[in-house]
C-alpha cells in the first residue's frame, strides 16, 4: 500500500472514530482484499454496549498528492472497469479519495457512493474501458460521513436486483415515485433534491419499490427581480429560477441568462436566441441589453453587480449583438408610437416587415406625405397592410400628384364597413367598399 492510501486510510479512520455512529475497526491498513479496504460499521442506535445493530459499509480508500489542495467541492478520480464489475456484483461501495497536500500536513476527504444504479450508469456504453472517471463531493464534517452511510444502508437493499439482468426503467416513463436523498440547507424539496449530489428514485410495482435512472434532474421557481441601471431603468422583470446540480441559471424575462457555475463560483451571461419569442419578451430584454453597453451601475434586487463584473459583461458585447438588440429597441418603440401591441408578435414577424413599420411611421406618426402603388385616377380607398399574420386596415386619400396620405381606418370614432377584397400580396388594395361615420348616420337621421 503507498504512504498516500496509507495516510488517506488514518484519516478516515480518525473521523470514524469522532462519530456516534460510525466504527473504524473493521477499516484495514495494507488490505489485501481485491477491490475493497474493509468496511466502516454503522451503529444505528449509536455505538452499542451489545452487537445486533450493526451494518457494514463496504469502502474503498485511495490517495492522491496535490501541490495546492482542490478548493472546489468535487474531484475526479479514475476507477478500473475491473473494480467496478465487483462492486455491481456485491451491492455497491462507498468509494473514498483523499487530497493530500505535498507540502502540508493537511488533507481533503472526497467521496461517492457507488451503489447499482450509479455503476450501471457509469459504465454504459463503456464497459470495454480499462477505467472510468467518477467524480467525488468533498465530506465536510463527520456529521456528513455519518450521512452517506444512511444513505448507502437504506438504498443497498431496494437495489439488489440491479445488476442481475434485469432493466432499469427510465424517469421519463414513469408517473408516481419517491426520492431518496440527503440533507441539503435548501427549504424548497425540489430544490434540495436537483441540488444533492447523491440521490436515487424508486417506483413501486406489485408493492415492490423498483430504481429507476435517474440521470439529470433539474427544478425551477419563478419570481420577479428589481432591475436598476443607472437613472435608465428601474422596474421589475419576470425572472425564473433553473437549479441543476452544479449549476444555477438566472433567467430574466426568458431570454437573457446569468449562470452561476458552483464547482468555479463564476458567473457568466448569455443570451437565448429569440426569433420565435414573444416580441414584448424580447423587446424588454433588448433594452436592459443596450441600458447596461454603458451603463455604470447595475443591481439586481438592490445586489449590485460590481464594477469588474459589469466591466466583463460590457466587453462581451460586440458590435454586431448590440445593433441587432438597438434595433429591436427601436422597432419596439415605433410599434409604440403606433399603438400597436408588441405581444402580438413574434419577434421574427416584426424583423420580416422592419421596412413596413418605418412607412407606417412615416405616414401615421409624423402624416408625411406617401408614395403608394395606385392608378392616377384613385382619389382614396382603403387598402391592408399585413404585419405577421395580424392586419392593419388603412384609409387613402390623394392629396397631390403623386403623393397620399394615409390614416388608420378604425382609429378615430365608430364605423360600419361593408366590403369585398382581392388579395395580391402584402398590401391589399380593397376594390369596392363604403363606410359610415357616426356623424354620417347622425346626419342621414
């Protein structure tokens, strides 16, 4: 046995004997034993005067020297296929790794619970490996050794068909399961289970609790977040909340994402391509976009984001991301200025007819005098102007030459419309209609 594993198996030994719980005399030094160093004893009233309660924790102990010890709370460690295939034979193992500094007398402990489920998973599809990367969760306390171990002894037994031949079903084909797990400091269940790092499901099936696959599982909450940039804006966005297991994802009015990465503690932003979206949903996260290229104080829910943090953000900004989010600015307020719903649409429906919402600026905000498609007899009319697959009724009326103006039909006052069109591509000429205005009908009385 190398001097690490000799040094990783005093250390777990040690925290063994600070537990309650826990018995270190059947760990062994220079175990010979293929695959397994010994087995920690589980007490589940406490360490006994008298045996009869006792469960044996199969483990296995390995060592690994770091110049600087790991500061996240996972490492990696390759496992031999070979060891692997003994524990799927024998119920499972607690596997163990401990960081040891090369210049301090100081260490990390790391470990994985390897029960059925987890080496089925593991090996699929690379059985013909000599070895498998696993990775491993840094044990704290004693107090969280003491959990793995209920963890393993009450999930050993509800998997001793796994291995033997028969399937595992998948999550995806199931309705009704429970969800064994550990102790996490998050209050909301879902939460607390996508979080932990060792969980496992059970469906039930003839009054048998069955495991089930459980690869990736991820929850989400929805609230809504204060947003201030600069005297810029200042109003709350809807935010939802996506929890994994090593990573959080803010995500702000669905399309712009903070994700927080836990192993590295580093946040970073990206933004969702949005053509199918909403064009409101879009519309509102463009301009937090283009607030925050120059902005010089940013804060989420009264946390400001920091200057170095904001400084990074703005750097990844090119040229071309904020032009194509200026422009979604832009069409949005002159959708506005419109009086026109920007939840209507899509956001690939207002890009496809940008040149159509600057004629309808032009001719219906600022009554500039238009050049439109019609016969030189044609004194007014009234014509469609289709955005997306909305449709915009418009009334003509030629004032110069070559020149109309237009107005939106149904805008000013009631009226009743009877008439027939012929479609002929976006725009719509209608070909014979009338109309009454209150004041007409009032007149004609």
């Amino acid at each position: 046995m190398s001097s690490q594993e000799t040094f990783s198996i005093t250390t777990l030994q040690r925290m063994c004997a600070m537990s309650e719980y826990l018995d270190e005399s059947d760990i062994h030094m220079n175990d010979k034993t293929v695959s397994w160093d010994g087995n920690i004893i589980y007490y589940k009233n406490k360490k006994p005067t008298s045996t009869g309660n006792e469960f044996l924790i199969p483990i296995q102990v390995k060592g690994k020297e770091y110049n600087t010890l790991p500061d996240s709370d996972s490492i990696s460690y390759p496992v031999d296929i070979y060891d692997l295939k003994n524990y799927l034979k024998n119920g499972g193992v607690i596997f163990f790794v401990d960081a040891i500094s090369k210049s301090e007398y100081i260490d990390k402990m790391y470990a994985k619970i390897l029960l059925p489920v987890d080496i089925v998973h593991i090996m699929k599809g690379k059985e013909k490996q000599g070895s498998i990367t696993i990775h491993l969760s840094y044990v704290k306390t004693v107090r969280e050794l003491e959990e793995l171990c209920v963890l393993f002894k009450e999930n050993r037994p509800k998997q001793a068909m796994v291995g033997v031949g028969k399937s595992i079903p998948d999550y995806d084909n199931i309705s009704n399961f429970t969800i064994s797990t550990l102790p996490t400091p998050y209050m909301n269940p879902a939460i607390a289970i996508a979080k932990s790092p060792f969980k496992y499901m059970y469906t039930k099936k003839d009054g048998i609790e069955i495991p089930v696959l459980l690869t990736h599982l991820v929850t989400a909450t929805e609230s809504d977040w204060l947003i201030k940039i600069d005297d810029k804006i200042e109003q709350r966005y809807p935010v939802r909340h996506i929890y994994a297991l090593n990573q959080t994802t803010t995500r702000i009015s669905e399309i712009i994402e903070f994700v927080l990465t836990e192993k590295s503690q580093k946040t970073t932003i990206r933004y969702i391509e949005a053509t199918n979206y909403n064009f409101e949903a879009v519309f509102q996260a463009s301009k937090i976009i283009v607030a925050i290229s120059d902005a010089e104080e940013v804060s989420l829910e009264n946390i400001s984001l920091g200057k170095n943090f904001l400084e990074e953000i703005q750097t990844a900004f090119t040229e071309r991301f904020l032009a194509y989010h200026k422009r979604i600015v832009q069409l949005g307020e002159m959708l506005e200025e419109l009086n026109i719903k920007r939840s209507l649409f899509k956001t690939k429906e207002i890009l496809d007819v940008e040149p159509t919402i600057f004629f309808l600026k032009k001719g219906l905000v600022e009554m500039q005098v238009l050049s439109l498609p019609f016969q030189a007899d044609e004194k007014c009319g009234l014509y469609k102007q289709i955005i997306g697959r909305r449709k915009l009724l418009l009334e003509y009326e030629k004032i110069q030459e070559d020149g109309y103006i237009i107005r939106n039909y149904l805008k000013d006052g009631k009226r009743i419309a009877i008439f027939a069109d012929i479609p002929d591509g976006k725009t719509q000429k209608i070909s014979s209609w009338f109309a009454l205005r209150d004041e007409d009908i009032s007149d004609d009385i």
